[in-house]
C-alpha cells in the first residue's frame, strides 16, 4: 500500500469522512541540504515561502518541540506542513498531552498526505486534526469538544512558519475561534469551581425528596405533540401571550427561571426542568406555588427549591455520569439520564427530545441581549445592558432576524453547544421563533404564528397524560437505612484516614524546604500506605469517588512548577488534596447522620 492510501485510510476511519483534495501547481517540493528530507514552498504574489527549514527540518522541528514541550498540555499547532513539528511532538507526549493541528490549506494537506507517512499521527487517539476543508468553518464545532474534555486548562499555541504570511485572514480567523475558546472554558471552569461542592452536597441533601421522586425514565415519549421552550429572554414578550391558547395542543416546557415570568404573566407551563444549584435559583422559586406542575429536577439543584416546592418532582441524572449507579442504588431505582449543557435550555432540549416525537420549537431563546435587556419582564435577573466599547465580554453574533445582536461567551458556549447537540443527533425538527435572539445553526427559524398553524393542530389532554405518569411510582423495596449506615462507616475510615495524610503533608513539605532527604523517604513511605487504604476504600464503594470529584476539577488548573519546584510542587498538590478531602467528607457525613434521624423516611420502604 502507497503512502497516500495508507493515510486516506486511516483518516476516513477516524474522521468518518473523505478528505477534500485539491491542485497544488503553486506548491513546489525541494530537497534539502540534509539528505532524505524535503521541504515545501508556496506561491502566492509571485513570491516563495518556505514551510520548513532548507537545511534539516527534522533538526528544526526537534528545537523547536525541545523548547514548547512541558508536560500536561493541549498543544495547538496551526500548520501542520509536511508534519514535521507535530511528529517530533508525537515523539515527546505523555498520557496528559493532546496535540490539535489545524491546516488552514487543503493544498498543502494534500501534498503533505502524498508525500508523507503520518499514518500514526492521524490515528494517535490524543491528536486531533482539523482540515479546512471547501470553507466548512467547522473548526468551532472541534474547538467546543476540547473546551468539554477541560483540555484548556493548559495548552500552548504554536504557529508554523511563514503560515501567518501566507494565510493571514484564515490565521487570524482561527485565533479569534481560539480565544472564544478559551473564554468559554474560563466561564465553564469558574462556574464549575463556585458550584462544585456546593453542587454536591446538594445531592445528598435532596435525597429525602428524591426517593419519592418519579424516575424520568417513565416519561420516555410519553407524548407525540409539538413542545415549546420557553426561555426568559428579553425577546419572550413578544409571543407570551400566545402561549394561553396552546395548553392542550403542545407540551410548554419552562426552562429555568423562564417560570417566573411565566407567573407574572399567569400562564402555567406543563412541566418546569431546573438543574442549578445556586442560591440564585432558588430566588426564582419562592413564589411559585403550583401544586400540580412536575418540576423535572437533578439531584444537583439548590435543596431548598425541593423543600418547598409542591408540586410533583421527576429526578433524572446527567448522562455518562460515573456516580449515577451510586446514588440509583441510594434510591432504589434507575432515574434516567439526561445530556446536561452550561444552561438549563440546553438540558430542556434533550428533555423534550425524549419525551417527545413532535417538533420541538424555541421562544424567549435569545441567547443575547436583545433590545439592550438580559431577561424578560418578570424574571429578577432583568438587567439594561451597556454596549460599552470598553466591554470585553460582548461580542456580536448573527441574529434570526438578518441582523447582529450583542451577546457574551456565557451565552455563547449555550449557543454552541446547541449547535453541537443539533449536529451530533442529526436534528431536522427543531425550530426557532426568537426573531431577535441569536442564530443557532441547525435550528429553523419561524415566525411562532407559523409555528402553531402549522404543528399545533391536534389536542390532547396533557395535564392527564402526565398525571397518567406521575401516578405511578417506583418500587422501592430496599434497605436504605442499612445502605446508609454503611457509607458512614466508610467516611469514619475515610476521615480518619485523611487527617493522618495532612499532617505527614504537612511534615513532608517542612521536610522539603529543610532538604532532609531521609525523612522525607519515611513520610513519602507512609503516605503510600494511606494512599493504598484510599485505594481499596474506593474499590469497595463510590463514595469516596463521589466525594473527590470537586477536589479533582480544582487540581486539573493546578499550575505546573519546572522541574526545580517539582517536589515542592506534588507536596502542597497532595496537601490540598488531603485537606478538601477531610473537609468535604465531615460534611457529607454531617448530611449522612440527618439522614439516619429524619423521622422514619429512611427506614426500609417498599412502594
């Protein structure tokens, strides 16, 4: 098999796709000083750059990896050339690195592919490869996963040579695409660490409420008419009142804080979906008092909201989640996953998607600040918005309505990530009637009139098709007083375990700074054997899996020291570590004793 096969090849069955090839007369291939290598050279206005050194790339390419590489990076090349860089990478890379190469050319990707094997490059499961293939510009859609896998808490950029010159719009495009990136994991990353543990304990806290709870896996296209989703953007006002006369011919789903205006306006939804677990949210519920709406929760949402909501409660998890089969078996029943986003519309849309065959059409979404506002009237976080050209947070996106509209990177990793779920899943149902709200591509945009003319023609009784549903609840012939008792017996062990690694931390740094190395060989040596305790604590139970999530997503961002720091750098790492650990576990186990005390709801049940 030829190099060019053997790398078509390998490339279809990663990317699923065939690579788009085009003439490259204006590319020439010349020899080096060096034997056995090439270089390229590229015209462009009668004038040759050269893509790699004349003399030895490979010798080039080294020094220039030897002086990027530190382990535990994202590395973005733009330019992979003739792959010269990104294989001397390929070479130095740990289990933590990933590699993103993005070719701007389809010309020189196809000559690269021709004269070059980078059959190992392309099928290395941590390298990514982006063509800019026909001007599909789907470099955001690839830039998003890597923001989803955190793959940006550290990473370097490296441009190849002349590349700048040679492509300058496409480079400066593709570095926009970068940092819009790069705010997007700074917002996800900062939301993650302020909800975090408080997010978690949330968990434990509304178990009371979610072992009475209805399992979303009951709900499961459950209805066949179309869904509406209702967010609380400022643009809602313009088609609310049209939601009174859709009660029984579509399922209106609040998504959110979206519930708030829909009670100052005194329209009640269908179902109500909130996952927040901020003190924030619960504000919008404290004076919602129906009794006969579902409120579709995860366990993560703020405790207080479930302790005084009334109406009935549909639990379901986010998907892939590696504790769900932990706090399933805590409730005696499977709850049903959904795909969770950085909004609650995000989660409503899979929602819908599920519990519904129709078509599944936006209002209110408006993911920008139309007409100046955040919100729509009725919602408490309605705020003037200032298009301040000092504002480094705004940028201008297209708009439903052939426009631009202001909006920020919080709203905009909502919008991707819609664009994202749209794309993965295929979706060709899905519309938008927010005129004036960003554009999400994937979605078709209407005009609402449209909409309910076209789709809401059939009626249904939806209230009783959920009571239908809501009625039945799940069998619950488990011991969770026993199960209970039994994870306390483990955080007992886990937090004595963890206040003995603190203070030999804290006695291996006073170590380090001393360079008292046969101490420091006795502590590292006790900490082992603790470590090993926690090892087989975590085989035999999730909870200490669970516990340590929220400790791990701050130890990913854990700026890496030079190898001169190195050991001083790992002690204050597992220190921390310890310390959130011993921390995090009393309060869990706090919520645990509560549990046990309440009156009689954890004995053994059977529904």
């Amino acid at each position: 098999m030829n190099i060019f096969k053997k790398n078509i090849e390998v490339f279809k069955k990663k990317y699923h796709y065939d690579p788009y090839f085009e003439d490259y007369h204006d590319i020439v291939v010349e020899p080096t000083r060096k034997e056995d290598s090439i270089t390229l050279k590229y015209k462009i206005d009668n004038k040759f750059y050269y893509l790699h050194s004349l003399y030895d790339p490979k010798v080039e390419a080294d020094n220039i990896v030897e002086n990027l590489y530190e382990e535990g990076n994202l590395y973005i090349i733009i330019g992979l050339g003739l792959g010269y860089i990104a294989k001397s990478l390929l070479k130095r890379i740990k289990d933590s690195d990933y590699i993103f190469i993005i070719e701007p050319s389809n010309k020189i990707f196809t000559k690269c592919m021709e004269l070059v094997d980078i059959h190992e490059l392309i099928e290395h499961k941590q390298v990514f490869l982006y063509i800019d293939r026909e001007n599909k510009n789907e470099i955001s859609y690839y830039l998003n996963q890597l923001v989803r896998q955190r793959l940006f808490n550290h990473f370097k950029l490296y441009i190849s040579r002349n590349y700048d010159k040679l492509f300058p719009e496409k480079v400066l495009s593709i570095l926009e695409k970068i940092k819009e990136a790069i705010k997007t994991h700074q917002i996800n990353l900062n939301t993650t660490f302020l909800f975090s543990e408080e997010w978690q304990l949330n968990y434990l806290k509304n178990l009371k409420h979610s072992i009475k709870a209805i399992p979303f896996n009951k709900f499961k296209n459950f209805i066949s008419l179309p869904a509406i989703i209702v967010s609380a953007g400022p643009s809602l006002m313009e088609e609310i009142d049209k939601l009174r006369l859709l009660k029984n011919k579509a399922l209106i789903i609040a998504s959110g804080s979206a519930v708030t205006t829909l009670e100052y306006y005194q329209i009640k939804p269908h179902i109500i979906v909130s996952i927040d677990g901020g003190v924030v949210n619960y504000e919008h519920f404290k004076k919602i008092n129906y009794t006969d709406v579902p409120l579709f929760y995860a366990p993560m949402i703020n405790h207080k909201i479930l302790d005084e909501y009334r109406g009935p409660k549909v639990i379901f998890q986010g998907l892939n989640n590696e504790i769900n089969e932990w706090y399933n078996k805590l409730l005696g029943f499977e709850t049903g996953e959904i795909a969770l986003g950085p909004s609650v519309a995000n989660v409503a849309l899979d929602i819908a998607c599920n519990v519904t065959s129709g078509p599944i059409c936006f209002i209110g979404q408006d993911l920008g600040f139309s007409n100046g506002y955040s919100h729509a009237l009725g919602n408490i976080n309605r705020t003037k918005i200032s298009y301040d050209n000092d504002n480094t947070n705004l940028l201008q996106v297209d708009s439903n309505d052939g426009g631009k509209i202001y909006t920020n990177y919080v709203y905009n990793s909502m919008r991707k990530w819609f664009e994202d779920y749209i794309q993965e899943k295929n979706l060709i149902n899905i519309y938008n009637a927010t005129k004036k709200g960003a554009k999400i591509k994937g979605t078709n945009i209407i005009d609402f009139d449209e909409f309910i003319n076209k789709f809401c023609i059939s009626e249904v009784n939806v209230e009783q098709e959920l009571a239908n549903k809501l009625n039945n609840s799940p069998n619950n012939n488990i011991d969770r007083e026993k199960l209970i008792k039994e994870n306390l017996e483990i955080l007992n062990e886990l937090i004595e375990i963890t206040f003995k690694a603190m203070k030999l931390s804290r006695e291996l740094l006073e170590s380090i700074n001393k360079n008292n190395n046969i101490f420091i060989g006795k502590i590292i040596k006790q900490l082992d054997n603790l470590d090993n305790k926690l090892f087989r604590i975590e085989k035999k139970d999730l909870i200490l899996f669970y516990i340590k999530q929220p400790i791990l997503l701050r130890l990913e961002s854990w700026k890496t020291f030079s190898d001169k720091n190195e050991s001083l750098n790992i002690a204050k790492k597992n220190l921390f570590f310890y310390e959130q650990l011993y921390d995090i576990g009393k309060k869990v186990k706090e919520i645990f004793e509560i549990l046990i005390l309440d009156g009689g709801q954890y004995e053994k049940t059977t529904n």
